[in-house]
C-alpha cells in the first residue's frame, strides 16, 4: 500500500506518456543521460551514441514541428539550473550546423552564463546597451557553421536588460545573418 500511495502522491515526470499526459504537450524527443565513462561532449563526437542519436532524431522532429519546417527561432529553457538546457542547446545547435546550416546560439542566462568569450567587451549583455552591430558580438566556433554570442559580463539588472526592445532587434539581425537563432534562456524558476 506504501509504494502505490508513494506512486500516487509522486507526480514527477518519468517518461514520454507522462509528458503528454501531466502537460498535455508533445514530447519531440528523450535524451538519455552520458555514459558514466565518457563525458557529454564526447558522446556528441561519436555519431553512434544513444545522446548524439537522441539528438539527431529530436532534429528530425523539430523538422516537422511546423507547416514551414524547422522553427527560425528556438528558446531552450528549464525550471531549475543544471537539468541539461544548455547542453541541450549546444547539441541541437551542433547537429543543426552539421547539415550546413548557418546557426547562432545566444547564451541569454545574463546570471550564470555556460558560454564566455575571452574577453568582456563582447557578449550579449554589452549588445543590449549599445547600438553595435549584432557581427560585432558573435563569435566563431571550432565547430564549422556554429557561431556564438556569448553572454558577456554579468550586469547588476538581467531581467531589466531583457525586457527592453533591444533583443527584438537582435533577433531580427540574427535572422537576416543566421539560418537558425538557438536561445539558451535562463532556468524560470525563482524568476
């Protein structure tokens, strides 16, 4: 009696059917966790891990999700940190650009950024209070096709920066130079 009463008290989401179930959203796809050996970034090297597959078929799926193919614009975010969004985001962002594509990812967790550059002249905290051009901000990768806007450094009012028009005009740079815009947004949780 114990164990189904925790079952039924226990509301958490454990798999696809409770997705679209508790949520009533579609599930595009299930990303297995690293092999306890190997890191993340190397199970994305290797074409025929079950992360880098989960991966190519959530590509796969994000193709279909509209009537006009894949989504221009994807913001990728979570409730709490460290549950995967921006691996998530550089994954996708990685698969994409392998199909040729020309794709930007934008760390905007202006908080605790997972993407720097190396220095804090750029980013797009510094973007957001200037008037500078978008190419002025983005970064190459070692990955071919991927290019990166880097947080920038952490500004005393994110939520603020944020909310200014700005960022619509970021965004419309960002389609006029990129085939994809990754968005890695801060977790909402506590927000």
């Amino acid at each position: 009696l114990g164990a189904v009463g925790l079952e039924i008290v226990n509301d958490t989401i454990k798999s696809r059917e409770d997705v679209r179930s508790k949520l009533r959203l579609p599930c595009i796809g299930i990303v297995p966790k690293a092999s306890a050996g190997d890191g993340f970034v190397d199970d994305l090297k290797n074409p025929t891990s079950m992360v880098s597959e989960a991966y190519s078929a959530i590509i796969a799926a994000l193709r279909f999700s509209t009537e006009d193919g894949m989504p221009k614009r994807l913001v990728l975010t979570s409730t709490r940190p460290r549950e995967g969004k921006s691996s998530s985001a550089f994954a996708i962002a990685q698969n994409y650009a392998r199909l040729g594509k020309r794709v930007l990812l934008i760390d905007s967790d202006l908080r605790k950024p997972a993407f720097k550059a190396s220095n804090d002249k750029i980013g797009l905290s510094k973007l957001l209070t200037t008037d500078d051009p978008l190419t002025n901000h983005v970064v190459a990768t070692q990955h071919e096709n991927l290019s990166l806007l880097p947080s920038g450094p952490v500004p005393p009012n994110p939520a603020d920066l944020l909310s200014t028009g700005r960022i619509r005009k970021i965004m419309v740079q960002a389609g006029e130079h990129f085939d994809l815009v990754i968005i890695d947004g801060p977790p909402t949780l506590g927000l």
